[in-house]
C-alpha cells in the first residue's frame, strides 16, 4: 500500500497557493500562515478604525476566526486585498453595534464641536482607494492582470511572465502602460 505523501506549508508558498491548499485540504496551518503574512495590515486597519489598541487586537483575532467561516463560501483572487475589506468592514460594523448602545445623561454639559481634522486624512485615503479600484477595473484585461500581480501579489517580471505566459518584455510594457493609465485615470478624477 502507497504512503500517503502531504506538503507542509511553507513561507515560500505564495498567496494563491495556501489558499488552494487552504481550500483543498481545509488545512488550518494553510490559512494561519496566509493570515500571519498581513496580521500587522489588519491591525493597523483596525486601530485606524477603532482607535484603541486593545480593541484593535480583539478585532484582529475575531477577524481570524471571520475568515476561516467566510473563506470557503468566497471566490478571493487577491487575498490581501478581499482581507483588507473584510478588515474594514468588521470594524465598520463594532462601530455600527456601539453606536446604537451610546446613552446619553440629559444633565450632561453641552459639548462643542471638536476638531475632526485628523479623520481627515483617514477618509481622503479611503477615498483614493475607492478611485484606485474604480480606475483599475477601467484598464485592459492584461493591465489589470499584470499590474495587481506586481503590485498585489508583489510578483516580479519573471514570476509573472511564467504564471501569464506573455513574454518578459510584453509583462513589463503591460505594467508600465497600466501605470500611466492609473496615474492618468487618479488624475482625471482628482480634477
């Protein structure tokens, strides 16, 4: 009788790959090393939203327990980026869940208007990324393809020759094409 012959997780696997294995196998070590690879992104979304780090740890590790429910029922082509979201949109809604359990006591001082100018920064950024999203399913196929490979996925020309099948020189034009896209699409927008 055959052994039966498993792969052990690696951190030279790349995000694709420890998410099939993750799905193939319902391997949590698979899943656990993806989500180590972008702990401190998730973090610092969180603390961004919430504000105290306490919270902002407890979100993270409830996070986790969110992906591995929700992982096997998404289709995720770029995990850091589905991860960011679902980051987001976890805090977003503690935010929601707090915000109806605020009580307020009538003899209560009046409160003046405060200075909010640091959400500035916070909601510009968000904005930016929603434009960025918005010109980047504006590009041609391949653009789009090769340009979230080297910038997502952080692949390099080679890698991405290799996975794509386009020649090296091709790769590099389709990036260098697709920024100049982006940057004329962000700029088109901002004006």
């Amino acid at each position: 009788m055959g052994k039966i012959v498993t792969i052990p997780v690696t951190a030279a696997m790349s995000d694709a790959e420890l998410l099939d294995w993750f799905r193939q196998k319902e391997d949590q070590e698979a899943l656990a090393s993806l989500y180590l690879r972008y702990s401190d992104l998730v973090y610092g979304v969180c603390l961004k939203y919430l504000g105290d780090a306490e919270e902002a740890k407890d979100a993270v590790m409830n996070i986790y327990q969110e992906l591995r429910e929700k992982l096997p029922r998404h289709e995720v082509q770029h995990f850091k980026s589905w991860l960011y979201v679902l980051a987001k949109n976890h805090c977003l809604m503690l935010l929601r869940a707090a915000k109806k359990n605020i009580t307020v006591s009538l003899d209560a001082q009046p409160v003046q208007l405060g200075d909010f100018s640091h959400l500035d920064g916070v909601i510009e950024k968000e904005e930016t990324f929603k434009k960025l999203e918005k010109c980047m399913e504006g590009l041609p196929g391949e653009q789009e393809k090769t340009i979230r490979l080297f910038y997502y996925d952080n692949k390099c020309y080679n890698e991405i020759a290799l996975s794509t099948g386009l020649e090296w020189n091709k790769v590099r034009s389709l990036i260098q094409n697709g920024r100049r896209n982006l940057k004329n699409c962000m700029e088109k927008d901002a004006n």
